[in-house]
C-alpha cells in the first residue's frame, strides 16, 4: 500500500469543501495500480460540482480548462490522466491561465 497526494488551488477547494479558504490537499492511500483517471474519479464520486469542474461531461474526459502537474512535472493533455500513480506522488490541478 501507498499514498498520494492531491493537491487543488482555492477555487478547486472550496467545491470539495466549502469551508477551505486556501489551498486543499486530498491524501489518498493506493493499493495496486491506479491511474491519475481512477484516482479523479475516486474523489468526484461524491462531489458533482467537482467533477463538473474538471471533467467535460459529454466526454468524461478532463476538461481543456485544467493542467495536471505531477511531482512538479507538467503532464501533456489529454494523455495526463492515464498516467500511473505510484506510492508517494504528487498531483496538482491547476487552471490553464491564458492572457495577452
């Protein structure tokens, strides 16, 4: 058995708990393999708007709109989410900034 963790900025955190002001972090135990997909889903079961948040819901594929940042390596979309989780990792869900 493992863990990993999550980790999701205020915007993020306040869909999985209304009462976070700041920065949320999920830790989540492993057994076997588990796919960054798995592990999502795993914590959106429960949560609605969370999983309206990430995921494109015609799809059920991760929205356009998020980064998937593992141990401070960014994850080329759409492919991040079938990536394998092994004891320790760590994931970051960040909103795609754009501007001018």
């Amino acid at each position: 058995m493992g863990k990993v963790i999550l980790k999701v900025p205020p915007f993020f955190a306040s869909i999985l708990d209304p009462k976070s002001s700041g920065w949320f972090i999920v830790e989540t135990e492993i057994a076997g393999k588990i796919t960054i997909r798995n592990l999502l889903i795993e914590i959106a079961a429960n949560k609605p708007e969370f999983r309206q948040a990430i995921f494109n819901p015609d799809e059920g594929i991760l929205n356009g709109q998020i980064d998937i940042i593992l141990n401070q390596k960014f994850l080329p979309f759409p492919h991040a989410l079938d990536t394998d989780l092994i004891d320790g990792d760590i994931i970051t869900l960040l909103p795609v900034l754009s501007g001018g």
